[in-house]
C-alpha cells in the first residue's frame, strides 16, 4: 500500500529536506573525496621536495661522508644531550665536517612543520643516518631501482604504513617519509564532523521546512477560507489583492477573474432563464386565451377558422424559438457537425438578392446588391444562408418603408466580406455590446409585432464563429446600422 501525503505543507516539508539531505551527503561526500586527494598530493609533493632537498645538500658533501664510521645516529643523540658522559669518547673520532652534515640536516628536521622521517643508507644497505624521531627504529620498504629519480612508495615503521619518498644515486639511498597514521586521522576527524553536523542539519531542515511551508502557505489558507465563503448568492465579492506579484499574487488576480466571469454567467442563465420563460409563456398564453374565448360560445366556421390561424401562428413561433434553442445548445456542447464545402458567396447572395426583394416589397424598400467576381470558401452552405438571411430580414424589418438596404460582398486581406447597410431606426450605442446576447432586445414591445424572437442576432454569431470569423455592427441612432461579416478564404 502506498503511502500517501495529502498535505502539500508536509510534501513540501519531505521533498526539502531530501533536497537538502541530498545536497549535504554529496557535499560531505565530495569534500571528503578533495580533502583526502588534496592532502595525499600535498603529502607526496612536500616528501618529494624534502628528499630532493637532502640528496642536494649530501651529494656535493659525500667525501664527508664515508662508509663504515661509527653511528652517526650516536653523535646526533650526544648533540642533542641523550648520551651519558661515558659513551662522549665513542664519537671522538667523528670528523668535524660530518658532524656539520648531521647537524644541518638535524636542524632541518626539527624545523620541518611536518612529522618526517629522514634516512640514507650506502650501496651496501648500511643505514648512514636516520632522524632522531626514528629512534632505532628504519623505514621498510619494496625494493625499488630509481637511479636519479624519485619514486614515491608506502613502506612500513613498526607495522604502521608510512608513505615514503625514495631517491637513488651512485652512493646512497635517500628516504624521506611521512606517517599515513596523520592524515587518517585528520580524515577522520573530519568523518566525525560530518557524522554530527548531519543529524543537526536533517533536524534543521525538518523543522525549517516545515515552518518555510507553513509560512508560504499560510495566504493559501486565507484564501481558501474566504473562498469558502463565497456563494452563487456573493458572487459580487471578491478576494483582497496581494500588493506583490508573485505567485500568490496571480492566483488570487486568477481567481478574482473566474468569479467575476462566473457573476457574469450566472446573470447571463437568470436572464436568460427570465427571457426564455417569457418568450414562451406568451404565445402559450395567446393560444389558451384563444380556444377558451373560442370554447365559451359557439362561433361561425369563420370564427373558428380565425382562432385556428391565430393558434397556428403562435405554434409556429413557440416552434421557431425550441429550434432555435436546441440549435444553440448543440452549438454550446459541441455536438453540431457541420456540413462544409465549397461556397460561391456570389450565387448565394445572388439567390438571397431575389428573396430580399420579395420581402422588402410590401415596405417599398429598395435593395441593391454590390458583388464583383465570384469568391469559393468552405463553409456550411445551410448555415451560411441563414446568417445571411438574418441579417438581412432584420435590415429590412428595422428600416422605414421607402428606405434603403445595400449588400456588399467583396475581397480584403485573404478574407471575404459581408455588409449589411441600411437607413433603419439604428441601435443605440449603449445596447451595441450586448445585441448578440440571446433573447437581448433593444424594444421588445417593437420586436414582437415584429414577429422576432430576440436570437436571429446570435445564431448569426454563432454561425461566423463556426466558419472561424467575425460579426461586427457600426450604428447610429435614426440614420441605420452596418453589419459586417468577416470569413477567411482558406
């Protein structure tokens, strides 16, 4: 079963702190790994230096330094004060040159930082010199040929390694050495370090993290809270702005947005609901008040023929709007499939030229039709004359009679255009952006004796969306309106 944590405060808290730990064992990992690297170079070039220093300072000095003499490691412990009185005599026949050589290379042992160990032996193997911290003790090592070289090497003092830095010439063997027992140590120590700073780090991070995410969080909460208390009934409220722009910040601008856009649709559904109810109560309402009157008293075959054409009508109109209706519903859920092909925008507008005419008639209106060469898109034929055929029935139902209504088709800019003019009533500026809202009128009083049911307008939008273009409208009060629709070509 997997474990899972709900809280983004406690993940947050464990990816820290695995970030953290992470980050500190390959710390710890690579300074051990540079420390250890850096101290072994810096050991071997210092041992390097050292034995380069005594084969210089013993070669241009061997005649001072002949095999056979007695232990020179005897006078360097009388020079140091180690002997008794009674073994003085022993060294008596040391020369003063040699005692210069030990002397110096005595100095420079003592005054080496480092714990190093100095021994040279002749051809032979007879050990010459050996520093005093080597008692009578010798280094140990593998037999290794290096003439005029240096070799670096672990050998071994009292079963401790030592690492060795080993130079050869025609008389001696050089050594200089340095306990591996040091720098385990200082490596060590360094082990112990980590081993205790680690646990106090994790804790560190655990309750760092989490206060970190506590603290980070905490506008999260806030925000959470009052978005708790905001209802379909309080959409007009609104969650205080962070003064930063950082995420939070967004969040709450995004958030801010979504309400004020739900506010707005679900003014849009009550108004909707509010208009639709109308729309169909009235004719239901005309229909029943009819046959009740109807139903009273008994009435002429004419009478009764009047009653039925008046109920028709209204059927008719309840019928037009369920239509319409369930058109805009598909529309909203994606389930229209429309039926595209190739288009001639002329001969469409050429056969709604012939409609318009008939229909403008009755009002003596005159129509004119502006179309140059013959433009092909893909579109929904069936649709495409229905928002045509819209626009145009509302320009001549809005428009005086004795006025005029102009059709342009025309090419600009990789798209076809589609305008609509006309010396009708106009819109109203104030009405302009919300003409396309459904069931949305200017003059309901006016749009019923009419016959219109308040979504033509967005079923026209709907539509020039589908083909991926545009419905615009320019209008002015008593001098008409413009409507312009914009399609691309491809």
């Amino acid at each position: 079963m997997k474990l899972r944590i709900q809280s983004i405060r406690a993940r947050l808290t464990l990816w820290y702190t695995l970030l953290v730990l992470s980050t500190m064992l390959l710390f710890g990992a690579l300074s051990y790994y540079y420390t250890s690297k850096t101290l072994s170079e810096n050991l071997d070039l210092s041992l390097k230096n050292e034995v380069r220093w005594v084969r210089e300072f013993i070669q241009p000095q061997e005649s001072k330094v002949k095999p056979g003499r007695r232990s020179i490691d005897t006078m360097i412990r009388k020079k140091a004060g180690q002997l008794p009185a009674t073994q003085e005599a022993a060294g008596k026949d040391t020369t003063e040159e040699a005692d210069e050589i030990w002397n110096q290379i005595f100095k420079h042992t003592l005054q080496s930082p480092k714990k190093i160990y100095i021994q040279f032996a002749d051809r032979r193997g007879t050990i010459i010199y050996r520093s005093y911290n080597l008692g009578t003790d010798s280094l140990v090592f593998a037999d290794t040929v290096a003439v005029s070289a240096t070799v670096l090497t672990t050998g071994w003092l009292n079963g401790e390694p030592v690492r060795i830095a080993l130079a050869r010439d025609d008389s001696y063997t050089y050594l200089v050495g340095y306990p591996l027992s040091e720098v385990r140590d200082l490596l060590q120590s360094l082990y112990v370090i980590f081993l205790v700073l680690f646990p106090l780090a994790l804790a560190v991070s655990v309750f760092g993290g989490f206060a970190l995410a506590k603290k980070s969080l905490a506008p999260v909460d806030e925000i959470t809270r009052r978005t708790r208390r905001i209802t379909a009934e309080s959409l007009d409220q609104s969650l205080p702005v962070r003064p930063s722009d950082d995420e939070i910040g967004r969040l709450t601008l995004t958030i801010n947005e979504m309400i004020r856009r739900l506010h707005e649709s679900f003014l849009r559904i009550r108004q909707f609901s509010a208009d639709a109810s109308h729309e169909l109560r009235t004719p239901l309402t005309i229909v029943r008040g009819e046959i009740e009157i109807a139903l009273r008293s008994p009435k002429t075959p004419e009478g009764y023929r009047r009653v039925l054409e008046s109920t028709l009508e209204e059927i008719l109109r309840l019928t037009s709007i369920i239509d319409n209706l369930l058109t805009l519903a598909k529309a909203d859920r994606g389930l229209y499939r429309a039926d595209f092909s190739e288009v001639d925008m002329k001969t469409l507008l050429e056969e709604l030229f012939e409609d318009s005419c008939i229909l403008a008639s009755e009002k003596h209106i005159a129509v004119t039709l502006e179309a140059g060469s013959p433009v092909m898109i893909v579109g929904d034929r069936l649709r495409l004359r229905q928002l045509f055929l819209n626009l145009i029935d509302n320009a001549i139902k809005y428009t005086p009679e004795g006025g005029k209504v102009t059709l342009v088709l025309e090419r600009q800019n990789g798209s076809v255009v589609f305008r609509v003019s006309d010396t009708g009533i106009g819109i109203p500026e104030a009405d302009l952006p919300r003409i396309f809202d459904r069931f949305y009128r200017v003059d309901k009083a006016r749009l019923r004796e009419m016959g219109g049911t308040g979504l033509g307008l967005s079923i026209a939008k709907w539509i020039a969306e589908l083909h991926r273009g545009t419905i615009t409208v320019d209008s002015e009060v008593l001098k008409g309106s413009v409507f312009t629709v914009r399609l691309p070509l491809n």
